[in-house]
C-alpha cells in the first residue's frame, strides 16, 4: 500500500488473513511515501511492472497522484478520478478503484430493502471518498444531496458527474428528514474526536433512515450510535473496508476473496 502516513492501517492485517485463507504465500507491506517524493511513486511503479510486486493499494495523498502514471484506468477510476488499486493487465499499468462497488455492496449487504424508499440520499462531505460514494449511489439510481462545508468543493465534484443530476446543500441547512439515507464521507467522529458527529446533537432523523459512517475506527462512532438509540439501523465503514480489499484481492490474485477470513482478522 502507497501512502502517507501509513501508521495505523489495517489493510495488512485484512489482506495477510485473505492471503493464508487461499493458501497463498505473500506479503503485503506498507510503502510510505511522501507526497513530495514523485521519484519514489515512479520507482515503485516500475517494480510493479517489472513484476517483483504483485498489485498495490494507493491511499491519501496518492490516489489522484499516480492517475498520470498509469497507462489505463477504469471507467469507474477514471469517473471518480481517483486510484486505490493497480494491477498489470497485458502488459499495461491498470489504475482501478474499488472503493465505489465495495461501499456499494456492503450497503446493500447490511440495509435491508424497506428503506430504499424513496430512494434519496443525503452525503455528508465532498471529498475523496465521497467521489466514490457518489458515483456508487448515482449509478445505482439514487437522488443524491451532497452537504459540504465548502460550497466550491461541493460544485466541484458536481460538475465532474455532469451526466447526472445531484444536489447540493450547506452543511449547515441540512434537510435531514426528506432523506433515506444518510451517509458521512467527513472524518468527524474519527478517534480520537470520538465524541464529534457530522450532524447537530438531537437531530431528530426520519423514520426508516439508515445511517452508513464510512468512519470504522471506533467500530460505533458517536452517528452511528445516536441513530441507533432512536431506533435506527446504522453501522460503521469496518464492511466497506474489507469490501473494497477483497475486491481488490480479487483482481490481483484470480481468486474470490475469503470476507469472513477477512473480517475476522480485524474484528
Ligand atoms: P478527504 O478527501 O480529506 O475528505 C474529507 C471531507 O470531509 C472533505 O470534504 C472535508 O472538507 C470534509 N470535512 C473534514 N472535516 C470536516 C468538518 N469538521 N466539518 C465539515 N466537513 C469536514 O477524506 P476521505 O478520503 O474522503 O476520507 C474521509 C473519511 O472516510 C475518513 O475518516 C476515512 O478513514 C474514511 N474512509 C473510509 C473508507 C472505508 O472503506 N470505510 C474508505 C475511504 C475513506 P474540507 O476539504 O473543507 O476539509
């Protein structure tokens, strides 16, 4: 995995645990690089190419950086504009992304089909995962609101989904109550700011809302639980992460990912 820094990931925990699941022998190892390092992005690329590594993962600050490195990319990569996987298809430098069908599927992993109506979606942030998000829900047939902060980041991502129709709100004038669901893409709530949520304290939501916080780490943020205590269903980004790596694995390797294998390695 490339990026900067690196400390607390759990990708090499998720990824040895689908590796021995398959019988596979493998490392995966952290590469931090500095966003001012291009040299050390381009050096690493060419092991890819030369075969010595298998596939990388590209996290902040790379995943727009090495988008002019690759010799292809996706549809959805190039959509989102943004990398987390490579991989070498015919001889060519493959940038994907599967953080869009990874929160996707667990989405519908974890909701359950009476809160699709009315289909409307409210996304909290504008930033790199919520370009994935996004793109996700609007493929997926969703009326998308994006809430952010900063207007012209908000516009931004809007005029890059120029073929689709999507709202913007301030994220201080939140129509919580014409939403289905509610999903952060901000950091607010990460620990340590355990005690932060994206929303205003009460904010009463509508029934049948469901909540997805693309936060994982605490595994019940501060969101999460008050929508659970109004009796909501909610749950954390711990699903998308192993989602998205398994995905991931699979284009690397071939083989369908053990997620259960996975997701113990973290639980
Ligand atoms: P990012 O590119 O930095 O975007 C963060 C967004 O949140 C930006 O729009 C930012 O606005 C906004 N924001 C930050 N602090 C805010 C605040 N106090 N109030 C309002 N808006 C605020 O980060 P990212 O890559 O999208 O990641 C965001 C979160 O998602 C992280 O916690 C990350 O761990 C998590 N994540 C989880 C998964 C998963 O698999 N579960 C995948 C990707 C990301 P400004 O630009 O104005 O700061």
């Amino acid at each position: 995995m490339i990026g900067f820094p690196l400390g607390h990931s759990l990708s090499p925990s998720i990824h040895t645990a689908a590796l021995k699941a398959r019988g596979l022998h493998g490392d995966y190892s952290l590469f931090p690089i500095s966003p001012e390092d291009k040299q050390g992005l381009k050096d690493l690329l060419a092991r890819v190419r030369a075969g010595e590594i298998h596939g990388l993962n590209v996290t902040i600050p790379h995943k727009q950086n090495v988008i002019e490195l690759m010799d292809e990319l996706t549809p959805t990569a190039k959509v989102i504009g943004a990398v987390n996987t490579i991989y070498m298809r015919e001889d060519k430098l493959i940038g994907d992304n599967t953080d869009a069908p990874g929160f996707l599927a667990d989405l519908k992993r974890v909701s359950n089909s009476s809160f699709i109506i009315p289909h409307s979606a409210l996304v909290l942030g504008a930033g790199g995962s919520a370009r994935a998000v996004v793109y996700a829900l609007l493929n997926d047939g969703w009326e998308v609101t994006l809430a952010a902060r900063r207007i012209e980041q908000a516009q931004q991502l809007v005029d890059s989904f120029a073929n689709y129709q999507l709202q913007v709100a301030d994220f201080s004038s939140l129509i919580i109550h014409h939403s289905s669901l509610i999903v952060n893409t901000t950091p607010i709530g990460m620990t340590p700011n355990i005690e932060a949520s994206p929303l205003p304290e009460m904010t009463t939501f509508a029934e049948n809302t469901f909540i997805y916080d693309l936060v994982y780490n605490p595994r019940e943020t501060k969101l999460v639980k008050d929508a659970r205590a109004q009796g909501l269903s909610a749950t954390t980004g711990l699903g998308m992460l192993i989602e998205q790596a398994a995905l991931a694995f699979e284009k690397w390797t071939g083989l369908n990912a053990d997620r259960a294998a996975m997701q113990k390695a973290v639980a």
